[in-house]
C-alpha cells in the first residue's frame, strides 16, 4: 500500500516506504535534529517493513527503546532494547493491550498520555514510573502517531527511554543546592566568589549573609563598589593585598589575617582562607573566599599571652614549687614538670628530680610514706585535694618540713593521676610551732590558774546568792588543786564556827554544816589571820603544832592543810581552807598565791552577796508596803480597808495586836474600829471605847504626835478590867491625820513590855499611817461623789426624757414628711398631717383650715377628733372680724399664736369646755395659705418642742400643698399638650394620605412625559431648557413622595401596629450589600470609604427591613453633611450581649446644645445658609424609634476631628 509521509515538527524526519530505497543502520541512528534520539515524525509503517532485515539488524544494534501499537493500542512491535527496560518478553506483549498485560495502577500513569497522543493526533511526551516490572525505574516517552492516507491514526509508535539515572541525580542536586544554601545563608563565616583579572581588577559574583555581619556593607553596596573593601582595610595591613593577588595568580590557596574597620567604625580582626583557578572561558581567575570575623579569638589569644607571660613571670619567683606529676596505680609517681623554686626547697633542680623518678620518694622517711604519703595518695586518687606536711632530706643532707597543696585528676587515656602540687618549705614555721608549744607547756598552768580565778570570779560577779558563791568556789579550788577536800569556815560572834561549803572526793567523810570549836584557838592567831597570814602544813603527823590542834585534825583525818583568811570589809569573815587526807602534801608557792587570790575575789562576792541579801529584804518589806497599800486603795469601804491593812501589818512585823481606834473629840473618848490579834487567845478589843482620862498620851496623840508607850499597865488609870487586858506590854500610837485633823490612830503592840522597835518598824508602821488617812479622804470623797452622781442621774433621767421626746417628734416629722411626699392628693396630705399630730401629741383635736382668696374667712378643711366632748366642725366657714380678728392677724403676719379657748372656739365647736389652742400659719413662699389649730385640756400646755414640731409640720404641709397644686396643673396642661399632638398627628397622617394620591398621578404624568421627551430626543439633549426642567420637576417629585413616605413611616411606628419579622443576618454580609448603592455617591463627592468591622461578629437577630432603614438613613446623612475629601467609616463591634454598628464621618462637629435635639421630629441643626442640605428634620428621628422599636437605643458623639452615630442592639431580638 501506499503510504505519504506526514510531518509533524519543523525539523522532522519522515520514515520511508518498504518500496523504497533500504534504509542503512547507520541512517536510522542518525537523528541530528534530536538529540535525545526520539523522532518527532509520524508516518505509518507495515508489518513488511517491521520484518525487513535491515530494519531488524538496525533494530538489534541499536539502544533505543521503542515500541509500535495498532489502532486498537495493542502492541504489533516492541525492540531489544525495550524489552529489557520493561523486563517482559515479546509473548507477553505482541498483540496484546495495556490493560490486558499490566494492572490499573501500572497502566494510569501512561494510557492517558497514550490515548491523548490518539484523540488529538499529535505527538505527546512524558515522564512516567516504568510499568513493567522494573517498577523504581522513571522512563521519559513520547508518542507519536502515525497517519494513514485519510489523515485517521493507524499506528502509534512509542519511544520510550530509562532517566532513573538523571532523576536520581535531579534529587541529589536538589539536596545538595538547599545545603549549600543552608551554609551560606547560616554559617557566621562569609564565603563569596570573586572573578579577578590580570590587570587587578575584580568584580564579586555571590556573597553570603553573613559578608554584611562582618563588613557592615550590603551585597548591594559591595556589588556596586567592591573597592570599599580596601578602605576598610588597616593602612599598616594593605600588604595583604599584594599577598592575595600573588596567591592568585598563582594558584595557590592562602589564609591570611588583618584588620578593619567596619562601616559603624568597630575595629575587628579577620582571617580570610582563598582558593583561585583560572575561568574556563574567560580571562581571569575565578576566587573563593571564606572570610570570618576572629576578634574574640585574637582578643583572646592576647590575653592568653599575657596570661603565659605573668604565669612564667610566677613560676620563675615564686617561693615555692609548683609542680605537675603522674600517679600510677602501683602509687609511684614521677614529675613532668617543676618549677625554679625546688631548687632553694628540695636541693635537688627540676632536670634531677624529673630524670630520676625515684628520687624524690627516696629522701622522704620511710615512716612518714606509710603514715603521711600513702593516705595522701588514696585521696588523690578518690578525687579530693589535699595538704600535707612531711620531712624531706635536703641534698645538704639537712631535713625540711615540707607543706604541700595537691589536686589530681584521673586520666583514662594513660590509666594514671595528671596532677598538680604546690610546696614550700615549712621549716622555721614548724621550728617556731615547737617552740610556742612548749612555752605553752609553760604557760598553760598559769593560764589555767588565771582562768580558774577568772571562772571564779565571774561566778561570784554574776550571782548574787552566797550559797551558790561558796559551793562554786570550793569546787573549783578542789578541781584545780586535785585535793581531798576543800572547805569554807565561817566564823561566829564567839569566833567557834560552822563548816557552810565543802567539796571533798567519794571516799573522804563529809564534814559540811558541822560546828568546830578550836580549843587551841588564842588571839595571837586571830591576828595574824586579820593580819592575812596564809597558814600551811604539809605533814601533820611530822609538823610542829600543839598535841590539842594536831588531835583535831586527826579528828578529821587530816595529813596536810592550806588555811587562808577571808577578810571582808577588814573584817575576819572566815577561813578557806584546803585538806589532803591520805598522805602528805607539799604546798607551793603557786598554790598559795591562787588561794591568796581567790580569797580577795571570794571576800569581794561575800560582800556583795551580803549587801544583796540587805536589798532584798528592804525590797521585801517595801513590796509588803505597797501590797497593803495596794490593797487599802482598792476598796473605798472602810471596814474593808481598816480590817486589810491590821491584818497585814501584823502579819508583816509578826507583832501581837494591831489596832485602829477613831477619835471621838466630842465626846472625849476613843472608839475601836479594826483589830487584828496573832493570838485568838488575845481578848478582843473591837468596839472597845476609850476614854481620854483613861489613857496616858492621848492628848498628845490629838495633838498629832507620835506616841510610844514602853510598859502600858504602868500607865493606865482605869478599873475596866477589858482595858486593863487589852492595854498591856509595848506600845505605839501613830496619829492618821485626816485633812490636818487627828481622825484616829494606828496602835501597835508587843505583849513584852519595853520592846525595843526597830527603826525600820517605826517608818513602815508611820507609812501607813499615811496611806490609811488618804484611804479614809478618799472614802469620804467617794460618799460625796455618791451624793453627788444621785442627783446627776436625776437630772440625766430629765434630760434623756426630754431627748426622747424630740426624737419621737422628730420621727413624727420624718413620718409625715415621707407621707405627704408619697402623695400629691391634696386631701390626703392634710388628713396625714391633722391625724399624725393628733394621734402623737394626745390632742383633742387637730384641723387645718384654708384662707379665701381674700383672706376674711378661714374654712375648716380637715380634721380630726379624739374626744368624745369636741363636736365635728369640718367644712365650717369662720368670718375673720366676727372670730378672734387679733389672732388670725397674727397668723397673717406669719406667727404663732398659743391660747386659751375663747367664746368663739366655744361656738364653733359647739361645747363650752375650755381649751389650750395652738395655732401655726401655713405659709409657702407667696402668701398664707391657712392655719393649723391643735386643742387640748387647758390645764395643758403646749412646751417650745411641741410648738417647734408644729410650725416644721406646718411648713412640709405648706411645701406638699404647693407640690400637690403644681401637680394638678402639670396633668392639666400634659393632658392638653396630649390632646393637641394626636390632632398633630392625625392631621400628618391625613395631609400625608391625602398628598399621597397627588403625587402619584404627578409621578405617573412624569413617567408619561418622560416617555415622550425620549421619542422627541429632548432628554438626550442636554443643552435644552426642558431636559433640565424636566430633571428638576421628576428629582423634586422623588423629594415630596419620600418626605411623604417618611412621614407615614413615622406614623407607622408610632402606632406599633406592624409585627416585627425577626431574622438571622450576617452583618458581614449586609453592610457591604447596603452600602453599595452610596458607592458612586461617595466617588462623586471624592469620599473615603472605610470598613472597621470585628472580624468575629455573633449572627445577629432582628428585623432586617428595620435594620436595612436605620443603615440606610445613617450613610444618607452622613454623606449629606460631610465635606469633601473627607471620610467615612462603618463600624461594627460585638460587646458583652450587645452589636454596636456605627456611622463616622470627619470633618463635622454638631455642638453639644444641639446634639439632644438632633432625633427631634422636624429638628434641623441652625446654619448660615438653611437651604444648602434638602430634608425637613425626620430621618434621624425615624432612626431613633426604629432602634428603639428593635430593642436598641442610638447616641451621638462628636468632636472637633469627627461625628459618630452607635446604634446598640441587643443580639437576639425578643419581639
């Protein structure tokens, strides 16, 4: 058959007919035109040629894939070559289709691209996976149709080619590019190309992130004036440059270091490593730097310098050995390193000791390694520093102490201790420590003794207790001494004595409280002891003494005594002294010096303690005072006070009687009041009475003398055998001086005649005295503040009466004021006031009664009755010259007037009983208006509280009446007002219908005649007169019909008759879509429009058409008054359960007098030129009653930048 060639690109090749001349191998594998060896003609071949040797031979020798499909896409030929790359065979495929050969997830990737390459008749590529079994492997293939003579696709032949190899390598690339991107936009070293030419000029071709960090200079400003990175360069390191261009050219790589200074002027140190090759196809070189910023290293590096420099300049003066060593395991060590200093401690230099390891170990004592080195080692080795101090041998063969500081640390490379030591010589201060221990040695017994005396002494300074000074101080002696038995003998008036402190060791017999006589005590001693003499023995069986001394000692089992005197005040106190009873005992000198000073420190504290136990007993008896004057003074009842202070007195001074006697002056005699007897056997002398010639010293006594009487029964003149027992042995009478008169006395008594009284006695018993004659004035007192509070609380009882009274009236007052301001009913008020004063005060009868407007007759307006004897005159009219003129001329005038019942309130009341009247004008701030007149029995009068209750009740009646009549006239002209605004209302709502009708048929003829102009193209003219008539009359027409509209909307609303429709809406939405229809009105009037709407809104739900109108009439009168240019904003805002949707315009200000009137039906703002905006004053006011018809409510804000309208609604409308 016949088959013609149909090219399919520009550079096509076309297969030839089997007819023809055979094609060479070498031909078919020619394809100049393609590199990637894929025809891009389509030709249809036959199965001849398909079998043709040549074709077969060309076939098998050539590499490229391919396949042949029919019409029906099954496969009539595949090569080698792609057999291979799907790893099929030909008899799974020849003949066969896609989808009978491979599964659906093998075939989706190619069949479309197959079929396509069918419908549309042009060849067709892709990348596709391999669907044969060799499923990792991407092959490229393109399809090529191949036509028959009637241009429909008889074959389609398939090159296919494996690119797994380069999508591999795609993939590597990728990866590599976004490291390399990664390091260079990350890494803190810079790294740029540079491209340098022989004549040394260059040009950057990249710079990483990092260049401007370092430089301070952009890519951009380097790439514009690569020169800036010399001027930043150092003059003293421009040689640099000439270093870079040598490696250059050279191709050799460099790392240099220099500095510059940065664009923001910091100075930094920079290192720079190059590489350089020549351009392929350029002259020049191509350059790769990697720069980085080393300031810290440098800076760092100097300081190291200086670091090693000063620690040299220390190794090499210090006076010490430093050392670093090696511990091993087997605990050898040898040193690595040593300093200058071992020379001058060790004798040895740091070359000998480190070439000899054993060296050093050999000159320390072999005691000192096991106890000092060893233990040493064991705690390196466990991680702890330590110091020692051991002896070396010096190379002069002398011995050293050394002190050596070491730390170590395990290494795990070696197995062993890396550590470091530091060592002095520690000799002269080992020598001097020896030294100052044993002077210590020498010196601790005197410290010891002169801390003991110390000890001792800060005992007895701190206790005041003898007891306790004593028993101290024989302890310590005993302690220190090491003696037997230490005692404390304290001398009485006789000079025998008692032993009052001992200690003594277990064994030795106890000899404390013992009483020892002294038989061979002489006077001779006693002075010597005075003298201070310290008396000692040292053996009692070989000393000298008297056979009577040493017999008492043996008593005692005494061998050897220490004796020193304690002299107090110069005075022999007592004896310490110091017993050793098993043996013999030497006394040295430091013996007796430390008892000789503990003597003197023991005499100080007895003294002290004595002068204590002498305060204490002051304090004592002055606490005892006070207790009883203590408890005088807390009572006011003499008895009371007379009994407390007798018994403590006698309590006190342990005396047989105490007793109080009161003087009797007019009567010359004495009466026992208080009596206190130590002995209940004692007769008792309360009530007992005295006569003043009866008793011995009583005139003296009235005198206000002190009284002392030393034998009673000698001196008393009297045959009353009760005197006679009570008034014997010693007495004192003290005088209590009550206000300078003798009241009485205070008398003490001892049964034993001529009692000698201490003086101590006298001034205690004269002090209370004292304090019992300011008792019985402050008893006195209190009897007269007792009368005296009596009738203090008559008189508070009175006035807490009459305060109770103004507070009842006040309440009173407080009642009826709140009553009558509840009320505005003028009878009410008046009923409340007559009833409440009546009912408080007990009133027969209370009435108000009111003036004419000419004031001669008063009528009774309200009363109230409480008496059965007053007869009801309500409603009475009462002539003012024919009834008590002069009284109500008072009222007139505005006073009080407080009477009796006259013959005319007899008549008027109809009863003769008489009356005390109070009348009290009701006066408001224009005239009188009436008065009020209070009855009751004449015997009672009305007091200045009830009167002044009266005239404030009367003025509140006055205010309430006024209250009350401005009231009803305020519902008088409201109910007209009402009245003439539903005429209003009904006459805007009639003219609005009633316009209404007209001005259709006007709209209808203005559609008419619009109609008709259009055909006579007179709109279409706008130069004519009647094209802008006609505008005129139509937009005027528009005006009148929506003022109507409004109008009747008002209405509407007004009348609330319409249901609301409640819907959910999207104000996102509805904002937008309602200010659309202003858009080209805010263009022509060079508006800026802007949105401030929250970005989460709630759904609102309420009535949409309502909402729609209030947007509506907002953006109208915003756009109405804003000037132009100026802007216009919409908010909206979601706050608690509310939406707040506002209208902001700038460039107005509405002033505050008028910004409450702007919602005001038919309110226009004043302004210069009235007719400048259209309206007649009704959309904000319809605005106002449609948000309050949804539930809302909208304000006004303005200022100078700007004026805003809110409008609040709540979310969920509840129709």
């Amino acid at each position: 058959m016949s088959i013609n060639p149909c090219p399919v690109g520009s550079k096509g090749r076309r297969y030839m007919n089997p007819n023809e001349k055979p094609i060479s191998p070498d031909e078919l594998s020619s394809t100049p035109d393609n590199q990637d060896g894929v025809t891009t003609s389509a030709s249809v071949v036959d199965q001849t040629f398909l079998n043709h040797p040549t074709f077969q031979l060309w076939v098998k020798h050539f590499h490229q894939a391919f396949v042949v499909y029919d019409a029906e896409l099954k496969y009539q030929f595949i090569s080698e070559a792609g057999i291979q790359l799907l790893a099929v065979s030909h008899n799974d495929l020849l003949g066969r289709s896609d989808a009978e050969s491979f599964t659906p997830d093998l075939t989706q990737h190619y069949l479309p691209l197959l079929r396509l390459a069918v419908e549309s008749k042009s060849p067709q590529r892709g990348e596709v996976p391999c669907w044969g079994t060799r499923d990792t492997h991407t092959i490229a293939v393109e399809y090529i149709p191949l036509l028959d003579a009637a241009g429909q696709v008889a074959q389609i032949l398939g090159v296919l080619r494996d690119i797994s190899e380069r999508k591999q390598l795609e993939a590597d690339l990728h990866i590599y590019r976004d490291t390399l991107n990664s390091i260079l936009n990350y890494a803190s070293a810079s790294i740029c190309c540079i491209s340098v030419f022989g004549d040394r000029t260059w040009r950057y071709e990249f710079l990483s992130a990092a260049h401007t960090t370092i430089f301070g200079y952009s890519p951009k400003e380097l790439f514009a004036s690569p020169a800036l990175w010399t001027q930043c360069l150092l003059p003293e390191d421009q040689f640099v440059i000439e270093q870079m261009y040598e490696s250059i050219f050279a191709e050799q790589p460099l790392r240099v270091e220099y500095r510059i200074r940065r664009k923001d002027g910091q100075l930094r140190w920079i290192a720079d490593s190059l590489t350089s090759h020549r351009h392929p196809n350029e002259a020049g070189w191509q350059v790769v730097t990697v720069t980085e910023d080393i300031t810290e290293r440098k800076y760092l590096e100097l300081e190291l310098q200086r670091s090693q420099a000063s620690l040299s300049d220390i190794l090499n003066n210090a006076l010490c050995a430093i050392g670093r060593f090696r511990l091993h395991s087997d605990l050898n060590w040898s040193y690595e390193f040593l300093s200058a200093g071992s020379v001058a401690i060790f004798g040895y230099t740091a070359d000998e000791l480190i070439a000899n390891p054993t060296l050093f170990a050999s000159r320390i004592p072999s005691e000192e390694k096991q106890s000092i080195i060893r233990p040493a080692i064991y705690q390196l080795m466990a991680g702890f520093p330590c110091t020692i101090e051991y002896r070396f041998q010096h190379k002069d063969g002398s011995y050293r102490w050394i002190n050596c500081s070491c730390i170590a640390r395990y290494d795990p490379s070696s197995d062993s201790w890396v550590g470091v030591s530091v060592s002095t010589d520690a000799t002269e201060r080992k020598q001097a420590a020896l030294a100052l221990e044993s002077m210590l040695q020498r010196e601790q017994q005197t410290i010891h003794r002169e801390r003991l005396i110390g000890a001792i002494a800060q005992n007895i300074r701190q206790s005041l207790n003898l007891n306790y000074i004593l028993s101290t101080t024989v302890e310590e002696v005993q302690q220190f001494l090491q003696a037997e038995r230490v005692i404390i003998f304290r001398f009485s008036p006789t000079w025998t004595g008692r032993v009052v402190a001992e200690a003594t060791e277990e064994e030795i017999p106890s000899i404390l409280d013992q009483e020892i006589d002294d038989p061979c005590f002489r006077e001779d001693m006693l002075t010597a002891y005075r003298s201070g003499r310290i008396h000692s023995i040292d053996d009692v069986q070989t000393a000298d003494i008297e056979p009577c001394y040493a017999e008492m000692l043996q008593h005692y089992q005494v061998r050897a005594l220490l004796v020193l005197p304690i002299l107090v005040r110069h005075n022999l106190w007592g004896l310490l002294i110091v017993h050793q009873c098993s043996s013999a005992r030497p006394w040295n000198e430091v013996n007796r010096q430390l008892l000789q000073q503990l003597s003197t420190q023991l005499a100080i504290g007895i003294h002290q303690a004595e002068l204590y136990q002498q305060t204490q007993q002051q304090a004592q008896k002055e606490r005892l005072l006070n207790r009883i004057i203590q408890s005088v003074r807390n009572s006011l009842d003499l008895d009371t006070i007379f009994a407390t202070a007798t018994t403590e007195v006698g309590r006190l001074l342990e005396i047989d009687r105490v007793e109080i006697f009161q003087s009797l002056p007019y009567q010359m005699r004495w009466l026992n009041v208080a009596s206190y007897r130590k002995d209940s056997d004692l007769p008792d002398a309360l009530g007992l009475s005295v006569e003043d010639e009866q008793n011995w010293g009583m005139a003296q006594l009235r005198q206000g003398e002190f009284v002392q009487i030393h034998d009673y029964a000698a001196t008393l003149n009297t045959t009353d055998s009760s005197q006679s027992q009570v008034f014997t042995g010693s007495w004192l009478h003290f005088p209590v001086l009550a206000r300078s008169t003798v009241w009485g006395s205070l008398s003490l008594c001892r049964q034993q005649p001529n009692w000698n009284w201490q003086e101590w006695e006298l001034d205690l018993a004269s002090a209370i005295a004292d304090q019992l004659a300011i008792a019985i004035q402050q008893s006195e007192l209190y009897q007269q503040v007792q009368t005296l509070n009596s009738n203090l609380e008559s008189q508070v009882e009175e006035r807490t009466a009459q305060l109770q009274q103004a507070l009842r009236f006040e309440d009173l007052l407080r009642r009826i004021i709140d009553k009558v301001r509840e009320s505005l009913d003028e009878a009410q008020i008046i009923q409340i006031a007559v009833q409440e004063l009546a009912n408080e005060l007990l009133l027969d009868c209370c009435d108000i009664g009111y003036y004419n407007h000419d004031q001669q007759a008063c009528v009774i307006f309200r009363e109230h009755i409480r008496s059965a004897h007053v007869q009801a005159a309500e409603g009475t009219v009462i002539p003012i010259k024919t009834h008590n003129a002069e009284i109500h001329a008072q009222l007139l005038q505005g006073h009080y007037v407080h009477f009796c019942a006259l013959p005319s309130a007899s008549i008027i009341r109809g009863t003769p009983q008489n009356f005390a009247i109070l009348s009290c004008p009701l006066i408001d701030d224009q005239s009188v208006l009436g008065n009020i007149l209070l009855f009751r029995p004449h015997e009672q009068a009305f007091d200045d509280l009830e009167i002044r209750l009266v005239q404030q009740v009367a003025n509140q009646c006055a205010i309430a009446l006024r209250q009350s009549r401005l009231y009803q006239e305020s519902l008088r002209q409201l109910t007209e007002s009402e009245r003439l605004n539903l005429l209003k209302d009904d006459f805007l709502s009639t003219i609005s219908h009633e316009l209404r009708t007209p001005l259709s048929n006007i709209r209808m003829a203005t559609q008419m005649l619009e109609v008709m102009l259009s055909r006579a193209n007179v709109l279409t003219n706008e130069s004519l007169p009647a094209n802008r008539y006609f505008q005129i009359l139509k937009e005027e027409c528009q005006r009148e019909t929506q003022l109507v509209n409004d109008l009747l909307e008002l209405t509407r609303i007004d009348a609330a008759t319409e249901p609301l429709m409640p819907t959910q809406i999207n104000l996102l939405a509805l904002i937008p879509h309602t200010v659309e229809p202003f858009l080209d009105r805010f263009e022509s009037q060079h508006l800026t429009l802007v949105y401030d709407l929250a970005t989460e809104l709630p759904p609102l739900v309420t009535d949409l058409s309502y909402l729609e109108r209030i947007l509506t009439e907002l953006l109208t009168n915003a756009c109405k008054y804003t000037p132009d240019g100026e802007t216009i904003t919409v908010i909206a805002r979601h706050q608690r359960q509310q939406i707040q949707i506002g209208v902001k315009n700038s460039g107005i200000e509405i002033p505050e007098a008028e910004r409450d009137r702007v919602f005001e039906r038919f309110y226009r703002i004043p302004s210069n030129d009235p007719w400048r905006f259209s309206g007649i004053g009704l959309g904000l006011a319809l605005v106002k009653r449609l948000a309050a018809r949804l539930g809302g409510s909208i304000y006004l804000d303005s200022s100078p930048a700007a004026t805003t309208f809110t409008l609040e609604l709540p979310i969920r409308l509840h129709p």
